[in-house]
C-alpha cells in the first residue's frame, strides 16, 4: 500500500474511536442525571412529609369532621333509597300456567313487557300467543263448517291440476306448488279452490279449505241433467253445455266430467272451444251453471206461467 492509502486507513480509524467515546460520555451523563433525579425527588418527598407531618395536628381535626358529617348523609340517603330488585323474566303466573284473562297475570305480562328489551318483548309475546293457542284451539274445518250448516262428511274431493314453479338462485331450485281442487256432494252442492304450499299435499289441503269455503248450490232438472241449453264464456274459453235423457251418460271434458259428477249430473253433453286450459274450463262451467234459470225463476223473470213437459 501507498503512503497515502495508509494515511486515509489510520485517519478513518481514529474517526471511528472518536465517534465510540462521545457515544460513551452521553450514556455517562444520562446515567448521572437520573441519578441526580432519584436524590433530589427522595429529598423533596422528605421534606414534603414532614411539612404533612407538621400540618397533620392541625387539617386532622377538620376531615374527621368532614367524614362523619359524609357518614351520616350517607346513612340518611340509604334510608330514604330503598333498593331496586329486578325480578327475571319469566312468562309464568303464581299458579304455573299464564292466563292473559286474569287481571293480575295482565298486569305482570305487562309489567314485563315495559321492563324487556325489543327481543325479550318478542319472546314474550310468541310464548303468549302459543300459550293462548293451546288454550283455544281452532276449530277443525268440519266444526267450521257445521257452524255454517254444511255437513262435509259426505264430500268428494277431486284434483284438477297440480302445478310446480321453480325460482332459480346461488343456492339452488326453490319449488313451489299450486294445486286446484274441486269437491262437492253430489246432490247440488259443489265448489273450487286454488292455493299454494311449499309441497303438493299441503297445496291441496288449503286448496281443499278454499273449496269447503266457496260452495254453490245448483238446481237439477230430475236430479239427473241441468234444464236448458247453456254457454259461458272466460277468456278464450268457450263451454257449451247440452242437457240429454236418461240413459244418456256424460260426454265430456275430464274437467267437465269431474265437475259434473261432484254436482250429480249424469246425463249431459259438453264442448269446449277455444283454450283447454283447467282454470279458464272450470271458471266457465261455473258460469254456465250459475246462468241457468229453474221453471220458478223463469216464470219470475218473464211475468208468466212456465210449464216443464
């Protein structure tokens, strides 16, 4: 090496030494400020307490003073606050079934219900509602429907049409069914109902109940074929309806049929033109039927005597 390189090594060298010893005297210095600290704070806290100690005579007297007089506000506002205690909720009465008629099981409901929150008061009120529905259960649909003076023991029940829809999502198919239902007697009374459910049997249950629920009475000519010719029109279907002799038969749509031995028709001659569709065809067989007039009703409407031969 050159004397000059040897010069720049030893001059880098000594910086380096100088830097590492200014380092030192700083950590030097700071040690000796805490120190310094820790005495002057420990010489301050000395004298601190013996100022106290000096003062205790004289303050001693005045906080006892304080504190008793604290003591017995304390005592005083005890006395005049009685304690609070919060009952749970629990939707019970004394006797162990809660019953909402009883004057004081109302008011405990009701005390709880201000007392919850919005969930309690929600679970309060579904416990209600299903203790309620056990006490007073709903009627059967026979019981209903005697009430209305209808005995539907004898009923027949036929299925026209059971349809599924299928809503597409992430998760998959959700399939719905829609069932249409026709029952009657078989001496005049018939009706029809349309409902839907997440299965087809629970489909046909409601559609059943709609059915029970929307009755008409048709009058027959002999109890065996309607009295005249009828025509009805629903949307683009069209019903003719032929009455025929004893013998005869029923000659017609299954729809027609099924509605047709519900009723207790057993001669008769149908046409559908236009849309066969189940819904269009049964609304307008229901129409054809409501439009035909009985001897009595017709020599109503004219004014005259109406002979049937």
């Amino acid at each position: 090496m050159t004397d000059a390189e040897m010069s720049d090594v030893n001059g880098k060298k000594e910086a380096t030494k100088m830097d590492q010893d200014k380092k030192e005297e700083k950590k030097e210095e700071k040690k000796e400020d805490k120190e310094g600290g820790h005495v002057s704070s420990s010489d301050s806290s000395d004298s601190s307490s013996s100022s106290d100690s000096s003062d205790d005579g004289t303050s001693s007297e005045s906080e006892s003073e304080a504190e008793g007089e604290g003591e017995d506000g304390l005592a005083a506002a005890a006395e005049q606050e009685e304690p609070v205690v919060r009952k749970p909720l629990v939707l019970t009465s004394t006797s162990g079934e809660l019953d909402l008629n009883d004057p004081a099981d109302l008011a405990t409901f009701k005390e709880q219900l201000a007392r919850g929150n919005s969930r309690q008061q929600k679970i309060l009120i579904d416990a209600a509602v299903r203790h309620m529905q056990t006490l007073y259960k709903h009627p059967s649909l026979a019981e209903e429907m005697m009430d209305r003076g209808v005995d539907i023991k004898n009923f027949k029940q036929v299925v026209i049409r059971v349809n599924r829809t299928c809503k597409s999502t992430k998760a998959g198919g959700l399939y719905r069914y829609s069932a249409l239902v026709a029952c009657g007697d078989g001496n005049g009374l018939v009706g029809y109902g349309l409902a839907k459910g997440p299965m087809p049997f629970e489909a046909q249950e409601k559609a059943y109940r709609m059915a029970c629920k929307n009755l008409w009475y048709f009058d027959r000519f002999d109890e065996h074929t309607i009295w005249q010719k009828q025509e009805a029109h629903h949307c683009k279907t069209k019903v003719i309806l032929i009455p025929q002799p004893t013998g005869h038969g029923l000659k017609a749509n299954k729809v027609v049929r099924a509605v047709c031995e519900l009723v207790g028709i057993k001669n008769l001659t149908a046409k559908v033109i236009g849309s066969h569709h189940p819904h269009n065809t049964l609304h307008a067989i229901f129409k054809a039927l409501n439009n035909m007039y009985t001897p009595q009703e017709l020599s109503r409407k004219l004014g005259r005597q109406v002979e049937v031969y």
